[in-house]
C-alpha cells in the first residue's frame, strides 16, 4: 500500500491499511477536498446569520441543523473511509473528485433551503456524494476479501438510507408528507444514517487509523475556527461601510478573536489520538458527538458576525439575541467537546466542575445585555473561556 502523499498509481489493490501505520498523516487529497466543505459550511454559516440577524433564529435553525448534518455527514463518510482505505491511485481520485463536486452542488443549494426548505439541490448534491461513496465501499468489498462482508454492509446500508432521503424529498415535493411530520423523519432518517456504521461494523471492524482520524477531525475544526473568523471579519467591514471606527466594534472584534483562541486551545488540549487508540470500541460517541462540537463552532461564527453587526446603524436583532448568538454556541462547545471526550480513557482533562460552571456564566451573561451592552457582555463571554481555559490547563500541566 503507498503511503498517503506518494506519487500516485494507475491502479493498486483496494486493501485496508494498517491501523499502526508510522506517521500515518493527511493526504494531499484529502487537504484538498477538505477545501470543498469551506464553502458548504460558509453557506450554511451566512445563511444563518442572515436569519439571525433579521430576528428569525429559531425559525432558521432547523434549516441550519439539517443541511449542516448533511455536510458533516458527508465529510465523516469519506474520512473514515480514507483512513481505511486510500490507495491514492488514479479510481480512488478520480471518485474523490466526484464525491467534491457533489459537495459544491450541495453549496450551492443552501440559500434555497435555508430560506424557502427547498432541498432539491442539497438532494442532488448529496446523492452524488453518496454514489460516490458507494462505489469506494464495493471496490472495497471486491479487491479486499478479509473486509468484503463490512463493505458491502457499507454499501447496502449507505444505498437504503439514500433512497429513503430521495423519498422523503420527493413526498415532501408532492404534497404526500404533512409539513407536521417533516422534521421527525429527517430525524428518523439521519438515525438511520448513523445506525449504518454501528451495524455494518459488527460484520468486522474497520482498520481506521486513530492518529490519521484525530488529526482529520482536528483540521476540520481549524476550518470552523477559520470560517468563524471570516465571518467576522466580513462583518466588521461591513460595519466599517456604514461608520467609522467605534470602540464597541474594536471590543466586539477584540474579543471575538480572544474567545476563538481560548476555544481553539481548550479543543487542543485533549490528546484524541492517544485517547482513541486506547479507546477503540468507544470512538462512536467521540465521532458522532462531533456533530454537535461542529455545528456549535459553525453557529458561534454566525453569532458573532450578528454581534459585529449590532455596531451599525442597521442592528436587526436585539442586544439579547445578539448575545445569545454567541454565548449559546459558546457553551454548547465546551459542554460537548467535555462530553465526547469523558469516555475516552486518557482524555478526561476537563474537570465536570470548571466545565459546568463556565458554561453555566456564559449562559447568564447575555441577561445583562440591555443595560451593559453587547460588546461589554461578549468581553465578558470571551473573559469566562479564558478563565475557563486557564483552569482546566494549569492542572494539567502540574499533573504533567
């Protein structure tokens, strides 16, 4: 098997790669489709700031979680898949490049469904991916024996949960499916999603590798931090536009930056890729639980574009909606980033008391926003999470 960044093959045999593989790190390929989900998850960012920010939050939540899974889902699908059998050669790229055009057609139909639960080109971005998808797991099952009863698990399971979203779309398209009962079968059907690996593994493990998947997971987060930064800056210009420099916009923006860092170093902190090659049998609640520590990521960039938004002439949500668009995605992280990484043996660096603590101050916080300010209250938040940070480090360094 070449490593990951060789020169590329014709055609080698699709054979799972060894979960001890040295210096097992991520491709080239694999950077690069990471690229494609940076404008899927600035769409769905932008989307949801709009709604926001023009004091429609809850209605646009929905809209946000639901195509969000859909990006998550995807990149998941195609990482663990690469970290158990990239081959790197010329069918395996070319199926790649497949699956990153569906992730662009994905993007492109985002405003559509945010804004008018039209989910026709998410759909057709989607099945593209998943055809994809379901061409690696039979390659997969026909040239690796040893594997042959999981992939094609994979690739039965991958083919059932697709045609039930192609029939959910096209009731939903018809009339046929209540707009009442719309919402819980998504849900029943991303259950079904993440049922897939849970059954098709018990046919025989995967040989994912833990360091290759901690550090996937780890740029995957860069590219949230990435994004929350983008939006903020793409706010502070605008609100430059419209006025000059005030000092509630420095602040908003100085501590935008402060709470991102504190929140980068406390995701840092945790060696997930000791944890999870100690841990093997528990990485589902590790990986799945991503969907929650991403989406928090995704939505606080969304909250603090709101917040920048807030210094203009033009603030549509309220001082207390505005923070909690922030504090809300705020404590969501650090609540689930300690949840997903508690059952991990080794990862347990967050004490429940700081977390909970923490998280509870940066709920309260946006209370006091009518009278003290939304730049004062964001201040405010980002101080908590660097306190937050300082607690669950220091300790750590000292038992170290």
């Amino acid at each position: 098997m070449p490593p990951a960044g060789a020169a590329c093959r014709i055609r080698v045999r699709m054979t799972a790669r060894a979960i001890d593989e040295p210096h097992r790190a991520s491709s080239q390929l694999e950077l690069l489709f990471d690229l494609t989900f940076v404008v899927a998850v600035a769409a769905v960012t932008a989307r949801f700031a709009e709604h926001v920010a023009g004091g429609h939050a809850l209605s646009g939540l929905v809209p946000f979680l639901q195509v969000f899974f859909a990006v998550w889902w995807a990149w998941m699908n195609f990482t663990w898949f690469a970290s158990s059998y990239d081959t790197d050669d010329i069918p395996y790229r070319l199926l790649t490049m497949l699956q990153m055009a569906g992730v662009l057609v994905l993007a492109a139909g985002v405003p559509a469904a945010a804004d008018h639960s039209d989910y026709r080109t998410v759909a057709i971005g989607y099945l593209v991916m998943r055809t994809a998808l379901v061409a690696q797991w039979l390659r997969a099952g026909a040239e690796d024996p040893a594997g042959r009863r999981t992939a094609l698990r994979y690739a039965l399971g991958v083919t059932v949960a697709q045609a039930g979203w192609i029939l959910w779309l096209v009731t939903a398209e018809a009339g046929a499916l209540p707009p009442a009962t719309r919402v819980p079968c998504f849900a029943a059907l991303a259950l079904l999603e993440l049922a897939v690996p849970r059954w098709a593994e018990r046919a025989g493990p995967t040989s994912w590798h833990p360091h290759h998947i901690a550090e996937r997971y780890g740029l995957f987060t860069i590219i949230l931090f990435g994004e929350s930064v983008l939006a903020a800056s793409n706010a502070v210009a605008g609100a430059l536009d419209e006025a000059e420099v005030s000092g509630r916009l420095i602040v908003i923006a100085g501590s935008g930056l402060v709470l991102l860092f504190a929140l980068w170093w406390l995701y840092f902190l945790v060696p997930a890729g000791e944890a999870l090659s100690d841990g093997r049998r528990r990485s589902y609640r590790w990986g799945y639980g991503h969907y929650g520590v991403f989406a928090s990521l995704a939505a606080l960039g969304a909250g603090l574009e709101v917040a920048v938004g807030q210094t203009g002439h033009d603030a549509g949500a309220s001082p207390l909606a505005a923070c909690y668009a922030v504090a809300i995605p705020t404590a969501l992280f650090v609540l689930l980033l300690w949840t997903v990484h508690t059952p991990l043996p080794g990862a347990r660096v967050m004490h429940p008391a700081v977390v909970l603590c923490g998280a509870a101050a940066v709920l309260l916080l946006p209370l006091a926003a009518p009278g003290a300010g939304v730049a004062a209250i964001v201040a405010a938040i980002a101080a908590t999470c660097v306190l937050t940070a300082v607690l669950t480090i220091i300790p750590n360094r000292e038992g170290r």
